[in-house]
C-alpha cells in the first residue's frame, strides 16, 4: 500500500498544494480536489484508497461530500481535516473514518492516513 | 317718676342704643373689640357700671370672658367659673330667662360659692340684670349688669336688653362659627401639606422627619413623634421627632404609645389617665397607630400646650390625628412601594445590561470563530512550508533560528485559534462514571510535578464517602487545570491552595461540590461578574476562554460554578456537579 492513492479535497490551493508535497514526502500519490462536486466526480474516475477531505468549503461541504461519498461506497476510507477542533456534534461527522484539525505539523495527519491505511 | 327714672328716661333712647349697637355688631372689627365696644356703650348710656359676658369654656363651664373698661368686677369674677344651673348665672343658663334684682332686692349670689371678696363690694350695688345669650336654639352665654348709681332697670331697658342679648348671642355664634372653620380649614391645609409630602419621592428617612415637621408646624403642637414599631424600609433609626419631648411627659408619651397600639386606635391622655390631666398638667397629649394592612407599623403622638396659643389639636383631636396617622401609612406604603419598584428596575436595569454583555459577547465569539477559520488557513500554509523550507535547504544557524522562532510563534497562534474555535463548537460529554476524588488528584500530579509549583501548598480535605457522578472525565480534567492554573497564576506561583469535596444539595438534589481555594488577594468586586465571559481577561497573554470553557463544561454537565471572593485574600471557586442517580447518560447525549 505504499503507493497508496489520496485524494486530498480542500478549496484553499495551497492547503492542497501543501498536503499534496507533504503526502509525496511520504510515497503516496496525491490527486486534487478544491470542492465536494469534484471530489464526487474524481471518485467516480479512479479508485482512491483514502480522502482527506476539509468541511468548509464553498458549493459542496466536507460533511455532504462525505454523506454522498459514504452513501456511494460505504467502504471508502475518509478523513475529515478541518480548522475546528471538533465536529463531532454534528452526527454525519461520526461516519468519516479520522479526524484530525487542520495544523501546519502535519506529522497527526500522516499518522492517521498510516493508521487507516494500516501501515 | 322719681329724680333717678327721668335721667333715666333723659339720657336712654333705646332706639337710638340698638341702632350704633347693630352698627357695632356689624362692623369689620374684630370680635373682642366688637364685643367690648357695644359693653362700653351699654354701660354708658345705661349708667352701668358694670357690664360683664359669660360665655362657655373648653369644659363646658360659665367663665367670665368680657367687660366694659371701667370694669372693676371682672378682676375678680373672672377667676371662677361656674356649670349650668349653678348659682344665678348658672340658673338663668339654665332657664334660659333673665332675672332682674333692684335696690329692694337682696344682692344675688354669682355663682355656687360664696366670694368672700366679692360679697363686700357687692353691697354698693343696687340694681342687677341677668340676661341669657342665646337664640332659638343654642345658648352663648349670659350677660350681667349691674349699677351703683341706679335703683332698677325700667321695662322699657328690660326689653330693650332682653333685644340685644339676642343680636350678642348672634356675634358669639358667628364668631363660635369662624374659629371652627378656621381649626377645620388648619386641619385641612395640615392635611393637604402631608398629602404634598406624602406623594414627593422623599427617602423614608426624610419623609417621616417631615411629616413630624409639617405636623408640629401646622398644629403648633409642642412636639410631634412617630414610633416605629415595624417597619418593612429597614430604618437603622426607629423614632421621628419634631420639637423637644418635655422630661415631664416622656412617660406618658410611652404609655399613650403601647396603649395605641393595644388598642388599635387614638388615644388621649384625657382617656388614660385622667386625674392627672385635670389636675392642672400642662400638656394636652394625642396619640395614634399607624396601620397599614392589619399591621401596626407604629404610632404618631402629638403634644401640645393645653393653653398655648392657638394649639390646634383640641378636644375632638381624636379624629384629626386619626386621619394624619392613615395618611402616614398610605405614605409609607407607597414609599415602601417606590423603593421595592426601584430595585426591581435596577434590577431589571442591571439583567438587561448582562444580557446585552452576554449577547454582545455571543456575537463576539461567532464573530472571533469565524476570524479564527479564516486566519487558520494561512498559518497552516505558513508554517506547512516554512517546514518544508527548513528540510529542503541546507540553512546556517542563524537561519534555523529564525525559522524555529516563526515555527514558534505559528504552534503559540494554532494552539490560541484552537482555544477560540473549541469554545464556539459545542464538544459532546463522554458520560462515565467518576471518583472525583481520584480525578482531582491525577490532575494535581499532573500539575505540581511541575518546578513552578514548588512553592504552592496544597491542602487536601476529601469526603471519602463521595457518591460516584457521571461526567466526561477529559473535560473535568480541562475545567480542574483550568482553576487550579489560574489559583497559581493569582498567587504567582507562592501560597496556598486548598482543595475540599463534599456532598452539597441544591435544588432539593444530591450534588458534590469541589471547592478550590487560592491565596491570591481575589478578584476585584468591579470585574467579578465578567469572569466567566468569553475573552475576558486579566492576563497579558490570556484568551479569557479558560473560565469560559469550564463554565460551559460544568453547564453541560447539568451543573454550575460559584464563585466567593473576598477582595484582598483570596477567591473560591465551587463547582457543583449532580449526582449520578439524578442525571442519566440520555441526558448527556
């Protein structure tokens, strides 16, 4: 699973350009999304093994992505990332897979895709 | 006709007397001079030397009261009085006739005793007339004459005497009339001076020392004092006074007090000792309970001099302190009323205000988190690549300074935006269940193991015996660190902190209270009710979340914090948390 694929989902470029060079760091292939409609549709194309996906984001959010993406495959690994704490309040939020708030050490973040992916 | 009748006849032209009489009597004067002018002339033009009025005192009883000028009997009659039916003034009271004594006649005796001193003089007179004042209905008083120069009154004077004493009982019935009127229309304007006190928006102090004041003026009373017994305005000082209260009267003034208020209305000295007062006391004393809904609030005594001039609190003062006294309670209640309104408008002022803080600061946070989202973004990317930069190129020292400064300052700003993004978000409870006991002290080892703690005393005094809670064990942990943090911070790192648990009840439910004391000089009185607001602070470099968030946790827990200050020691801070029985795990979620 090293060459494992992400699906990083964020509408900030250079969150996603961040995420996409760190994630590189570490083997894994990276591919874009800058919100829930795209990410929806580069699902579709490809098999992922993993989506790290941001909640607030303009015309589709992080939590509607992640109730279609689920609803499609219910199996498809998903990290929420986000700049709150915790969202945990929010029911839907319990089906993603990870949680991890959005930090420019990104050492949480890695760490649980590796767990998730069971590196 | 003898020598003395053809003067008589001579000098008298009835007629002529009743006409500057009516004049007289109808005149603008005042009614003493009235009275002795039309005296004056009778003994004139009649040749009488004396010409005397009886009229009724305050007791019911014939007194000599007015004369001619050339008078030399009033000196003496003046000093008696006599009831009706005593003596021959008494008799022709009572009889409502005159009576009529010539030469011939043995002198009459004036009134029920014998006058040693007036016996002799009344030797020299010859002739006497003894008329009642009185008209159809009421009886004024009596008018005497008598002469040394004449034998007897002829009947054409008896008639003419038997007219005048009608139009004398008519000036003493309007003056009778006027003086009431004047004493209703005092009482009135005493009235309608309280009425204008009463409604001011005076303090219960100054209105009560007014009332005595208006009281005592208005009346010309000696003095005026109000006793309260029971008062809801919660006066330090419990009698009003106007005037001084003569040593003379004290105890009765006290006597007249407890019997008012035993028997629920006025009283006089007349009526509680009445020996006393006859027997020459100076004072004429009235007192009244104050009453407002069945209850006494206390009394009102007025006191006044029984000869002094114009005192308006007569016999029939009763009624008059009566209604004075039920104005005062209509007073107090509606200064009790204000002051009661008042509060609950400051009161209401003083929420109103809370709540406009609470919802500036509601607005505040929504705004502060939404300003936090946006800055945290770009500091990821900030620091994100400022990492990368660090392990990418080949740096020198001084470089590498640099870059962990701005690495630094990057964690200090994520771990404050979390702060203020954490307090908006809403965390769910983890219901388990506790031993605060333990939890409190895994949180101090936590803590103390800590260097900066060393100087810190911690005092322990745990209820073994503490019922297990449901709560979230991390974010008590949160709120205790939070507490304990901010005791070493107020004590900088040197005192004494203690800690105690016990079962508390609140609301009628087990709690557990943990109380958590500092020796830090406490918080000023100014600010204490902002501490549990968010970004409120009083650290340089504080969020002012800590409080805030904890304050939220224990809310969610279904509990509270208290606070007890005491400025210049130290503060308590008591958190209360219900206990598990009473609070389920549905609850929580």
């Amino acid at each position: 699973m090293k060459n494992a694929r992400i699906l990083v989902v964020d509408d900030e470029e250079n969150i996603r350009l961040l995420f996409k060079e760190e994630l590189e760091d570490e083997g894994f292939e990276v591919d874009l999304a800058s919100n829930g409609f795209e990410a929806l549709d580069k699902l579709k194309q490809g098999r992922f093994d993993l989506v790290v996906l941001d909640i607030k984001m303009p015309g589709m959010d992080g939590i509607q992505a992640l109730n279609e993406i689920k609803n499609a495959n219910k199996d498809q690994p998903v990290i929420l990332c986000s700049a709150y704490g915790e969202f945990k309040q929010d029911f839907s939020s319990w089906v993603s897979d990870g949680y991890v708030v959005k930090s420019a050490d990104t050492r949480e973040l890695k760490q649980t895709i590796k767990n998730i992916l069971g590196l | 006709m003898s020598d003395s009748i053809k003067k008589q006849s001579q000098s008298v032209n009835p007629v002529d007397l009743l006409g500057k009489i009516i004049e007289i009597s109808h005149s603008n004067l005042e009614l003493t001079s009235r009275i002795n002018s039309i005296l004056n002339i009778i003994s004139r033009d009649m040749s009488c030397e004396e010409v005397i009025i009886y009229t009724f005192d305050k007791d019911k009883r014939l007194t000599c009261r007015f004369a001619n000028q050339k008078s030399v009997l009033f000196k003496i009659l003046n000093q008696y009085r006599c009831h009706v039916g005593e003596g021959i003034v008494g008799s022709v009271a009572q009889k409502r006739s005159p009576l009529f004594y010539t030469i011939r006649d043995v002198p009459p005796r004036f009134g029920c005793l014998f006058y040693p001193e007036l016996d002799e003089k009344l030797e020299n007179y010859k002739a006497f007339a003894f008329l009642p004042l009185a008209d159809d209905s009421y009886l004024y008083g009596v008018l005497v004459l008598s002469a040394v120069s004449r034998d007897a009154l002829h009947d054409a004077e008896k008639i003419f005497l038997s007219i005048l004493s009608r139009e004398i009982g008519g000036i003493l019935r309007s003056y009778e009339l006027i003086l009431s009127s004047k004493k209703r229309i005092s009482e009135l304007a005493t009235l309608s001076e309280l009425g204008k006190v009463l409604t001011s928006n005076a303090e219960p102090h100054e209105l009560l020392k007014n009332i005595a004041l208006i009281i005592a003026k208005s009346l010309n009373a000696t003095f005026v004092t109000i006793k309260l017994e029971y008062s809801p305005l919660k006066l330090d000082v419990h009698r009003f006074t106007y005037g001084v209260i003569d040593p003379s009267v004290q105890d009765h003034v006290r006597e007249l007090e407890g019997t008012a208020t035993r028997l629920l209305r006025a009283v006089s000295m007349k009526d509680c000792s009445p020996d006393e007062y006859e027997s020459g006391f100076r004072f004429s004393l009235f007192s009244a309970p104050v009453i407002s809904k069945n209850r006494v609030l206390g009394t009102l005594t007025i006191c006044g001099e029984k000869t002094g001039q114009n005192y308006t609190l007569g016999e029939d003062g009763q009624y008059l302190i009566n209604t004075i006294a039920n104005y005062i309670s209509s007073g107090l209640e509606n200064t009790l009323l204000n002051t009661r309104l008042r509060d609950a408008v400051r009161e209401l002022g003083d929420a109103q205000k809370r709540l406009i803080e609470q919802e500036k600061f509601r607005s505040l946070g929504e705004m502060t988190a939404n300003i936090a989202h946006e800055i945290k973004n770009p500091l990821v990317i900030i620091g994100g690549f400022t990492k990368r930069l660090a392990k990418q190129v080949d740096l020198g020292r001084t470089e590498n300074k640099y870059i962990s400064i701005i690495l630094n300052e990057v964690t200090r700003l994520e771990s404050i935006l979390n702060e203020v993004l954490n307090y908006v978000k809403e965390t769910p409870l983890l219901a388990e269940t506790c031993n605060i006991n333990d939890y409190l002290d895994e949180t101090l080892y936590l803590l103390t193991s800590d260097a900066s703690w060393e100087e810190v005393r911690i005092v322990k005094t745990y209820d073994p015996g503490l019922p297990p809670i449901a709560c979230d064990s991390q974010q008590l942990k949160q709120v205790l660190i939070n507490i304990l943090i901010n005791a070493h911070e107020a004590m900088h790192g040197r005192g004494t902190i203690t800690i105690q648990t016990k079962q508390a009840t609140y609301e009628n439910k087990p709690f557990i209270a943990i109380s958590i004391t500092d020796t830090g000089g406490g918080i000023d009185p100014a600010i204490i009710d902002n501490v549990f607001n968010p970004f409120f602070t009083t650290k340089e470099r504080g969020t002012g979340l800590g409080l805030a968030i904890s304050n939220k946790i224990i809310k969610n827990h279904k509990g509270h914090i208290d606070v007890e200050n005491i400025a210049g020691k130290g503060v308590t801070f008591i958190i209360y948390l219900p206990v598990k029985n009473h609070t389920t795990k549905e609850e929580f979620l």
